[in-house]
C-alpha cells in the first residue's frame, strides 16, 4: 500500500469533491480537516479527494 505524506500545516488544498480550495489543518483517523481560506468552519474529506488548488486565470497586462 503506497500511502502519500501528510501535507504541511498551512498548506492550500482543492477539494474536487465539494469543489472548495482550504487551509490543511490536521489528519485525524484518515480523514483531511481543511479550513475556508478567509476562516470559518472546518470540514472533512478523504485524501483521495484533495489536489493542488487551481492557477488563478492568466490576467492580461494593461496596456
């Protein structure tokens, strides 16, 4: 079994499933506890389920 080290506290994660990017907190019993970035009220979701956050769209340069 090839298990993926924990991210760092603090670390910015995307959700894909409830489509939300948050604030690595804590792993407890498997299960990522992710924090709104603007705080609020954590929540949880599997490993499998969380990736880099997505690059802000390119902003084009005023000319």
């Amino acid at each position: 079994m090839n298990r993926i080290p924990a991210p760092a506290p603090g670390a910015l994660l995307h959700d894909r499933r409830t489509h939300r990017t948050g604030v690595y907190m804590d792993t407890i019993a498997g299960r990522l506890y992710l924090r709104p970035v603007g705080g609020g009220i954590e929540w949880t979701t599997r490993p499998e389920d969380v990736t880099a956050p997505p690059s802000p769209p390119a902003r084009r340069a005023a000319p």
